[in-house]
C-alpha cells in the first residue's frame, strides 16, 4: 500500500507499507541517491515471514516531494519522526542503509528512539559520511553530468558481478531524485558528523557491512561496534556496499532472525 505524508507544509514523503498487519513491523530507509525501492530483494520475501515492511522515500529522492531545502541530518531525523507519528509506529526495527543509517543514527540521539527496539547498521555513513574530496568530486559530476555520476556510482556499489540490466535498473532508481537534493545531501555528508551520537544508542543494534565496500569502508563498521554498546557486527565477506542485493539470501535471514527475536 502506497501513500503520502505530510512532514511539513508543502512537503510530504512516499511511503510503501507492505503487508500492514504484520505483527513484526520494519521501517527501511535508503541510501543516497536512492529510493525505497533498492530493497526490492528485502519486500520479496520478508512480508511472506510475518513482517511489516515499511519503505520510506526522503524528502528528494525517489517519490517524495522535492523542496530545495531540508537536507540536514536533523531535518531528515525529523522528517522520520512524522512518518513514525503519522503511522502509529512502536516497538519497531529501524533499518538505514548508508546515508540513511546516518539518518538514523540521528533520529536515535534526537527523538531518543522513539518507537524503536531495535536498530540496523547497513554499510551506514558512520561517524563519517563522505571524505570532503570525494564529496566534492561527486558534487561536481552531480551538478554537471548526473547521469554519469551515477553511472559511477553504480559501477562502484557492488563486489559481485550485476548485469547491464540490473545496473540500468539501479542508475534510474537515482536518477528519481532531483539534482538539488542529490547535491544537498552530499553537502551534508561532507560537512555533518555522527561521532557523538553512537555512544547515545542504547538499543540493540545489528551492523551489517560488506568487507569489499569501497564507499564507506569496512574500518567504519568497526568504529561503530566500539562505540555503539549492544551492538554485534556481521561482516558480509562477499558484498561491496550493496550488501541487501549481492547477498540478500543471507542479508534476508540475518534481518528477520534479529528483528523477529
């Protein structure tokens, strides 16, 4: 079931919430420059195991609207909270792939979790969200050639083989947001950092992290082990950073065994 909500005035983001009645509800958010939709291999299976799937686009990317301003990580910290208030969300699993296992890691620190018992760390951006030099090499390939910096950027998600198809397929997915936001949000990734928030987390936490990813590396999981407590990392030794699609099989279990415990 698709449906808009309205975060603030004139600004309302997508969400997809599959099988609605499932007791185990799990709330998806995606990377940049991505959508909802990137965890297609993710809404196959686990509705057929009991879960809630809920699968939120930000405010840019994929189906929301698309304001020129609001890419801060507490603004996107917040812009979750309405979805979470609006749908009546509690005792929950949180699951942020990348930039949106940045987003929330804030939304943990600044709405203190609310509704959430457990969390999921996918190859987040944390404590570091891009090195300033890739982030403005990325800013200037967003805002003169998109296309071919997604291109780039597809090419460089994934250790496993994907095909010419599948890689079209994931370009167009990041290609639904709007250059703006695309650019904005690398701004915040360049400029924000997460280093205090991981020791303010409280609830049990699953990091999932490709050793291969040559977006955010590995060492990041392990900072974030050290410094979130009740944590556990589970290295995918055979994933970039698109770890949910180049070994969802394994992802798939690992999520429903931790969010359905």
């Amino acid at each position: 079931m698709g449906m808009f909500v309205r975060v603030e005035e004139g600004v309302r983001l997508y969400v997809e919430d599959l099988n609605p009645a499932g007791a185990k509800p799990l709330l998806f958010l995606h990377g940049w420059p991505l959508s909802h939709r990137q965890f297609e291999y993710q809404f196959n299976v686990l509705p057929a195991w009991g879960f809630r799937c809920i699968g939120v686009d930000w405010r840019g990317f994929g189906q929301a609207d698309k304001p020129y301003h609001g890419y801060s990580f507490d603004r996107l910290a917040d812009d979750l909270r309405a979805v979470v208030d609006a749908l009546g969300l509690q005792n929950f699993t949180l699951a942020g792939h990348s930039t949106g296992g940045s987003i929330a890691i804030r939304y943990m620190t600044r709405h203190r979790g609310h509704g959430v018992s457990r969390l999921v760390l996918i190859a987040a951006a944390a404590p570091v969200g891009l090195p300033a030099a890739a982030a403005d090499r990325l800013l200037r390939e967003t805002l003169n050639d998109r296309p071919k910096m997604m291109r780039g950027v597809t090419e460089s998600f994934f250790f496993q083989f994907a095909t010419p198809e599948f890689e079209d397929w994931f370009s167009q997915i990041g290609l639904q947001a709007a250059s703006w936001s695309t650019a904005a949000v690398l701004r915040t990734l360049r400029n924000e950092r997460l280093d205090a928030d991981l020791p303010q987390i409280s609830v049990p936490t699953l990091i999932m992290h490709g050793v291969h990813d040559r977006v955010v590396p590995f060492a990041q999981a392990l900072l974030q082990h050290r410094n979130i407590r009740h944590s556990r990392l589970v290295p995918f030794m055979n994933s970039g950073h698109g770890l949910f699609w180049e070994e969802r099989d394994r992802f798939n279990a690992e999520l429903a065994q931790f969010a359905g415990s």
